[in-house]
C-alpha cells in the first residue's frame, strides 16, 4: 500500500470517527421538529459522550471480566468495520478481496461480546435483550448477504470498495435492483441499529427494549465505548447506504462530497420520518419484519437474474 | 519413515504397561506417558513429511511394507497430522479423566486398552493403501469406539445409545464392503493407489460413487445418518466423544476425499446433491443445537452443522471439478481440509471443556450450571476460544475456513457466470444465517453456564494441571490457525497440489491477502488490549465501584431470577414451529395466592422422530415377520453359519 492511500484511508476513518455522533444527533433533532418539539441541540450526543466520560464506573457485583472487555471489544470491531468503508471515491484504509466477508464477521464478534456482556449480569433484563438481539441478528443476517452480497456476486467483486464502485447507471434493470437493494439496506440499517420501527431507543419500559437494555448495567466509560461504537455503527450503516450514489459523483471531489452530505442528510431526514409515523412493532412481528426484507431481496434478485 | 511405525509400536506398547500393573495411579500415568511419547514420536516423523519432503518417494523400507499395504500421500499424511495433532491433548486429559474412576475403584484398564486401539487403526486407516487392511482398521476403529463408549454400561441410556452407534458403524462397513470389491473387480487390485482414474461415465460409476459417498457419509454424521450422534456423544467417556466427534466422524470425510480421488471428476449433479445435503445439516445441525440443554447433546449436533460446512466445501469443489475449473476446486476443497483440521481442534477443545464440567458438577444439563466464570477464569477463557472459533468469528481459525468457503462461493459465481451467481448466493446466505444461528447457540451455553450467578451450589470445582495443559495446547492451535493462517493455508495448497487436484500448480488460496488479514487481526487485538489500558487509566481518574445490579429497584434479586437456557433460546425457537417440533408445557400459577407453576420444554428431531424411527419400526416388523428359523441356542447359529459358509465354499469351487 501506498503511503498516500494509507494516510487518505486514515482520513477517512478520521471522517467516519468525527462525524458520527453529529449524525444520531441530526436524526434525533430532526425527529423532534417532526413531532412537535424543540429537541436537544445537534452536538448534543458530543457533551453526551463528554459527561459519560468523566463519570464514574459502576460494575455489578455478579459480573465477571466479560463486563469489563466486551466494551472495548465492540469499540475495536466496530472501528474496523469502519475502516472498511469508503467515503467518496477514496480507497478505505482496509481493503482486500473478500473483505465484505470479514465486515460481516467482525460486527458477529460485538454482537456475540454484547451478547455476552448482557448475560454477564445475571439479570432477566439484560437476559431478554441479549435473547432478542440474538434471535434478530440470525434473521438480519441474510438480508446483508441479499443486498450487498449479491451485488458483490453480480459483479464478481468481491471487496466492499471495489463492490461499489462497479455500480453502474447503464442498465434500466440494473438501477432497479440497485434502487431495491438499497431499500433492503435501509431495513437492515434499522435493524442492526436498534432504530424504530424495531427497537425504540427512547422508550421508557425496560421489557420494550432491546439494544438499551442490554447495556442497562454499564455506566462511566463503559457506557461512553458502547454509546459511541452504537453512534459509530450508525454511521457505518448510513456510509452503506450513501455509496449506492457513488456512481453520481465520480468525476471530482466536490461533486462527491456534496453528494455525500446531501444524501446523508437525506437520510437523517427519512430515518426520522420513519421514526415519527410508525410505532415499535410487537416483539413477536420483528422476525415477520425482517423476513419479509429477505424476501424483497430475494425477488429482487430473482428478477434480476431472470431479465438478464 | 520408519520412525512412525516404531511409534505406532510405542504407542501399542502402553497398553502392555497398563495391562500387566492393573489399575493404579503410577501404571495409568506411565501409560499415558508412553502413548504420548508414542504420539508426539509420530507427530515428529509425519509433520516434517508432510510439509517438508515429496510425498511420493515416502515409505516404510520395503521390510515392513511388503506388497505396498501402506502408503504416504500428502492426503493421507495430512490426516495423520490432524489425528496425532489431536490425540496428544486428548491423551494428556485422559490422564486425569481416568485418575477420578481409579479413585472410585473402578477398573480403566480395558477402557484405556479401547482408546489406544483406537487411536492407533485410526492413525492406520489414513495410510492403509490396501483395501483390506484399510477395512479391518477401519472395523477395528468403529469397534474399540463402540467398546469405549459402553464404559458405563449399567446405565440403560448407554446401551440403548451405543447400540445406535453400533448399528450404524455396520451399515456403513457393510456399504463399504461392497465398494471395495466392487472397485477390486474393477481394477483387478487391492492396493488404493490402482484405483485411481477410473472410468467415470455409466451406470457402474453412479453406483460406485453412491456407495462410496454414502457409506463414508453416514460414518461422518450427515442428515439424515446424523441420528447417532446426539445418541452416542452424551453417554460416551468424555476422552471417546472427544475422539469421536474431533478425528472418527473426520475419517468419513477422508473417505470422501478419497473416493473423490478415485475417480478424480465428480458430475455436477453430485455437486448439487453433496452442497445441498450439507447446507441442510448445518442449517438444522446448528437449529436442533439451539434447542439442547445437555452440553454434550448440543455438542454432538454442532458436528453434524460444521460436517455440513465441511461439505459445502466438498460440494463447491465437486461443482469445479464437474467444469474442470482449477480455482473452484483449489478452493471449495482447500477450505473444507482446513475446516476439517480446524473442526477436530476446537470441537476437541469444546468436548474436553464440557468433560471437565461434567466431573465437576455431575451433571450436563446446562440449566443447572452458571456462574462457573467466578470459579476458574482462565477455564472460561479457554473454552470461549473454542466457542468463538466454532461460530466462525474473527480472530480465531473458525473464520479462516469459512472465509475460504465463501470464496469458493464468489469464484464459482465468477467463473461460470449464468444462473450460477443466484445459486452461490443462496448457498453463502445459507452458511451466514449457520453463522448467526452459532452465535446464537454459543451465546447461549457460555452465557448460562459460566456467567450470572450459580444455579446450583458447586461444592467443589477443581481443574488439574493436566486439563489446563490439553486446554491450552488445543487453544493455543485455534489462536495461531486464525492469526496467522499462512502456513496452514501453504500445507493445504500443497495437498491440493500433490497429486489431488491436478498437477498444474495453483496458487488460488495463496492469492488471498493471508498477510493483510494477519496483520487486521494483530491489530484487532493488540487495539483491544490498548484501549482496555487506557480504560484502566480514565477508570482509576474517575472512579470505579462494583454495585447491586439494577432491578427497577427490587432488592432481593436472586439466582433463581437469571435468564434461563430455554427463555433465552424461546425466541428463536418460537419461530420454525414446523421444521422443529418444540413443545412447550406452560401452568402458570393461577389465583390470588397461586400455589404452584411450572414450564416443561423439549425440543424433537423431526428427520429422527417422523422418517428414521417409523422406518426402523416398519423394517424389524417385516424382519420378525420373516424369522421362522429362530432359536434361543448359540449352537444352532453357529451350524447355520457353517453350514452357508460350506454352501458357498461349493458354489465358489464350481465357479472356477
């Protein structure tokens, strides 16, 4: 690797590591507006981390070292997942053929410390969440391999980098799929970031939740990792679906980078929408949910495959 | 190559010690000092032979091998190494596992004689190039299992469970029989390196190659043969279902691989029917080892799930092979060597780790465990080694194999182009959602046996030198295979190479940026110990305090209040109603002073309960209904078995 790509990848992951927190607090003050309110201030997941940061750490008396390492495992996992993503046209910090396997993989490994750390505590609290983030992650599974990974089949290509950039706006069928692929990822993006209509991350019951429960136990800077690497995951689902428009912007930089603002504003804006209009759905529909995103992805590809 | 017969002798000499001073504590560890000599002795002279010199010009000296009976490929000396790799931990736990049954007074020395039997025809069927030899080792290796496992066989669940063992291993011997005579009628040889290329088009070619799949297939446990693994590994000594389950079910494989060098071409359709048959076990291997709560039980059901994944290896290759493209079968066989190796180490890993546990408590039912991580943290982290491995989770080498496998996938999508890529993608969504649904099982038993608080009262939880050494060794092989994969990758490009695949060379597997992903995974790790540091550091600035956890400020939390087995798998079980028949039988305490409440659940196996019993059933109906000449006499047996013996004899000597 060369040393100018390695320092642009750094920048990059720089970008995805700045910026991430400003992204929840968009979404959150967008869906303020929405409903009525004045909301928090946009930074405000910034002075949120801040304070979690300067606090103190409380561990429960049944909990084991899980507790204290699983935090920084999610942190670590999900920053390389990050690296794996590009931001316009600049080639990631971690790129390689297959690398689209390992981003899969490695948000498993925080999910199963999550999972683990959840357990940990010995409560039925963070016991239901940790059976319900399990049980979700089995079904967003497939949605990830039908989204991305059948374009990434399609293409041959077989990195996340190289997966967008063969995208293609020549073919009516092909920008079809691209277009209902995309949808998938905004489903699975819900998902995997335990947003409404799956997960409320606002609600106020500890029997509703599932992402908030899990981590009911954690304060001080266990709290700020997790907080943060949630704030991070975001982003990272935002950066998949932004890419979808690469293709718009591939002559300069600027053009790529208004594309980028404007698109994940965009998305603020309809993950808010989202959020405002629909309610969180019963817990036993979520599974009804999520298959019916793999089933969309499944036609999708059936259609593809079958007009070409 | 001499040293590896000297120690086979050695290790067949420990049983000369334990037999002749019975049963105490110094014949027990100078036998399983001279086994492990004998092993590592073997480890010795067949690892340098695998990775270092050409295989063909390998042999014993002419003394010990008349007439070619063995052979040393790189195929077969790569099992060799898996099976030597993991008998030495095995050995060293046996050690302390058989120390508790002499402190009970019980005799092990048969048991111990079992284990060395069978560790030595297992080392034997991978180089036996005879074909008669390779059965009676492999007779012998199906026989001392199912001897082992009958160690405690006044228990009734053990008869019952080795019987299915038995019956099984037979059918498969049986299977096995034909194909090999039908190959020697073929061929006009016995010897295993004539049988290759042959001709592979008609309707013999199709028999031939059922019987070989099949047969091998039901020794490695595939659905719908896999009913005797859930039976056979709880009731087992731990040492043989840790044998069983690591190397036995792996001879299965080996088999295939050979069978498949036989011929050297698989049609496509064989392809379809291996990938398909594979994904179905992982899928509801992993699904039905959701719903366990015997640690041994779940155990014996992941094997059928990562037999499966080995399969899908085995399938995509058979798919490259049928289109004559060298990449596809570089990596769809190369991944399901290396998952292979990987499965019997951290499946060992996992088996001796639920032994130790059973030892301890007496118990393998899961829902009476927890809270083990405050008992032996270190035990703890060995065993989720093998936990992460076996979901396939970076950074350890369950990840390195699937990661292959996928690859298999994407070239296959690239090579053949059409309706391929559809089909590629439904088989990768397949392995991800065994992926998901693994981490969703190993969550589960690390979470309720080792986390929250005890269940139970331990009275007593003690783990010898000897059981952290076997942990460790086997641990320490998941680490390396993961982080550092490269030279592992090099040893199964070079028995791809060797005479496997093709002889032109491929570097297909080698191309994978091996490097790129040692170097992630260095720095996942070492990131993860810096930043714990670092916490360490803004935690002694900040404070920290160790606390009741919460409960909507309810105080008197108990253990009786954790996160159950079952309540934590209910959400997924809850789902398949049709595909897994899992009953639930819920009184819920009624009144306004309920008295009583209780929950029962348990989980049947639709391919065991709906097709394979009622199939047995119907079959010893018809079989009773055609026994006339039945007696209660062993003598009039043994008349009627000389007299067919004669009757053939006759027809054979007018045949010619």
């Amino acid at each position: 690797m060369e040393l100018t790509t390695f320092v642009r990848g750094i920048i990059s992951l720089l970008v995805v590591l700045g910026f991430a927190p400003l992204f929840a607090g968009l979404v959150n003050k967008l869906k303020a507006i929405f409903t009525g309110r004045l909301g928090a201030p946009v930074l405000q997941p910034y002075s949120d981390l801040k304070r979690l940061f300067r606090k103190e750490t409380i561990n429960a008396n049944s909990s084991s070292f899980i507790s204290v390492i699983s935090p920084t495992i999610n942190l670590v996992a999900v920053v390389i997942a990050a690296a794996m993503l590009p931001i316009g046209f600049e080639r990631p910090l971690i790129s390689f053929e297959g690398d689209i396997i390992l981003f899969a993989y490695i948000l498993g490994l925080a999910r199963f410390f999550q999972i683990l750390a959840a357990m940990d505590i010995g409560s039925s609290f963070e016991g239901m969440g940790a059976s319900r983030e399990a049980a979700f992650a089995v079904f967003a599974e497939p949605i990830f391999f039908f989204t991305l990974g059948s374009i990434a089949f399609i293409s041959g290509l077989t990195s996340i980098y190289e997966i967008y950039h063969s995208i293609r706006l020549d073919n009516v069928t092909y920008i079809v799929f691209i277009i209902v692929c995309s949808i998938s990822v905004f489903i699975l993006a819900v998902t995997e970031c335990s947003r409404m209509p799956v997960d409320d991350p606002k609600t106020h019951l500890e029997l509703t939740m599932i992402h908030e429960v899990m981590i009911l136990d954690n304060s001080g800077v266990d709290l700020f990792l997790y907080q943060y690497s949630s704030y991070i995951k975001l982003f990272i689902y935002a950066i998949l679906e932004t890419s979808f428009f690469y293709p718009f912007g591939t002559r300069s930089y600027t053009v790529a980078i208004v594309i980028f603002v404007v698109v994940i504003t965009t998305l603020s804006i309809s993950l808010a929408i989202v959020e405002t209009i629909t309610s969180r759905f019963k817990m036993k529909s979520i599974p009804h949910y999520l298959l019916f995103a793999t089933a969309i992805g499944i036609l999708n590809l059936l259609i593809y495959t079958f007009t070409v | 190559m001499d040293l590896l017969f000297y120690a086979l002798v050695v290790q067949i000499a420990s049983i000369i010690v334990i037999a002749s001073v019975r049963n105490n504590h110094k014949a027990s560890a100078a036998a399983h000092l001279l086994l492990t000599a004998g092993l590592v002795l073997g480890l010795s002279s067949s690892f340098p032979a695998l990775v270092f010199s050409n295989s063909s010009s390998l042999n014993f000296s002419s003394l010990l091998n008349p007439a070619n009976i063995f052979r040393f490929d790189s195929l077969g000396l790569f099992f060799l190494n898996i099976i030597q790799l993991v008998a030495i931990p095995t050995t060293i736990y046996s050690h302390s596992y058989l120390r508790h049954y002499i402190d009970e007074g019980k005799s092990v020395t048969s048991n111990f004689i079992f284990f060395v039997l069978m560790i030595v025809s297992t080392q034997v069927v991978v180089i036996a190039n005879h074909a008669i030899l390779f059965l009676i080792c492999w007779e012998v290796m199906s026989t001392t299992a199912y001897l082992g496992i009958l160690f405690e066989k006044e228990k009734r669940d053990v008869q019952t469970g080795s019987f299915y063992y038995l019956a099984v291993s037979h059918v498969a011997v049986f299977l096995l029989y034909i194909f090999f005579f039908l190959l020697h009628q073929q061929t006009n040889s016995w010897l295993m390196s004539d049988f290759h290329n042959l001709q592979n088009t008609g309707s013999l070619f199709i028999l031939l190659y059922t019987l070989g799949l099949t047969a091998f297939g039901i020794k490695s446990g595939f659905m719908p043969f896999h009913f005797w693994l859930p039976r056979a590994h709880p009731i087992a000594p731990t040492i043989f279902s840790a044998f069983l389950s690591g190397i036995i079910i792996k001879m299965g494989i080996y088999g295939i691989f050979r069978t498949y060098q036989f011929f050297n071409y698989a049609p496509e359709w064989l392809g379809w029917l291996v990938l398909g048959i594979s994904l179905i076990s992982a899928i509801f291997g992993v699904w039905y080892a959701l719903a366990q709560h015997d640690i041994k039980r779940l155990l014996a059901y992941h094997s059928v799930e990562n037999i499966g994944i080995i399969g899908i290896g085995i399938g995509v290759g058979f798919i490259g092979s049928a289109y004559n493209s060298l990449p596809i079968q570089i990596l769809g066989f190369g991944g399901a060597l290396l998952h292979t190796l990987n499965h019997a180490i951290f499946k060992t890993l996992l088996f001796i780790g639920s032994g130790v546990i059973y030892q301890n408590l007496g118990t393998r039912n899961i829902e009476s465990m927890g809270g083990l991580v405050h008992r032996s943290r270190y035990f703890f982290i060995l065993f989720l080694i093998g936990s992460i491995a076996i979901s396939g989770l970076p950074p350890f080498n369950g990840f390195i194999s699937e990661f292959i496998i996928f690859n298999g996938f994407f070239t296959t999508a690239k090579e053949l182009k059409n309706y391929y890529p559809l089909l590629m993608i439904i088989s990768a969504v397949g392995l991800a959602f065994v992926g998901g649904l693994a981490v969703a099982c190993f969550t589960k038993i690390n979470s309720i046996m080792f986390l929250g608080t005890e269940r139970k009262e331990i009275k007593k939880f003690h783990i010898s030198n000897y059981e952290y050494l076997s942990l460790s060794i086997l641990a320490f092989f998941c680490v390396l295979i993961g982080v550092y994969p490269q030279p592992f990758i090099g040893i199964v490009n070079k028995v791809l190479n060797n005479g496997f695949v093709t002889a032109n060379h491929s570097s297909e597997l080698l191309n994978i940026n091996w490097l790129f992903i040692s170097i992630i995974f260095i720095a996942l790790l070492a990131a993860i110990i810096l930043i714990f540091f670092l916490k360490r550091l803004i935690q002694k600035k900040y404070g920290k305090r160790i606390s009741a956890p919460w409960g909507c400020g309810y105080e008197g939390l108990n253990y009786r209040m954790q996160y159950t087995a079952s309540s934590y798998a209910d959400e997924l079980n809850e789902i398949p109603k049709s595909i897994l028949v899992y009953h639930k039988k819920v009184q819920s305490p009624k009144g306004i002073f309920p008295a009583k409440g209780s929950f029962e659940s348990h989980s049947v196996d639709l391919i065991d309960s709906k097709i394979l019993l009622p199939a047995f059933r119907s079959m010893s109906k018809l079989i009773c209904r055609i026994k006339f000449l039945s007696y209660t006499d062993i003598r009039y047996y043994i008349a009627f078995i000389l007299i067919t013996i004669t009757i053939y004899s006759v027809i054979a000597f007018l045949w010619n």
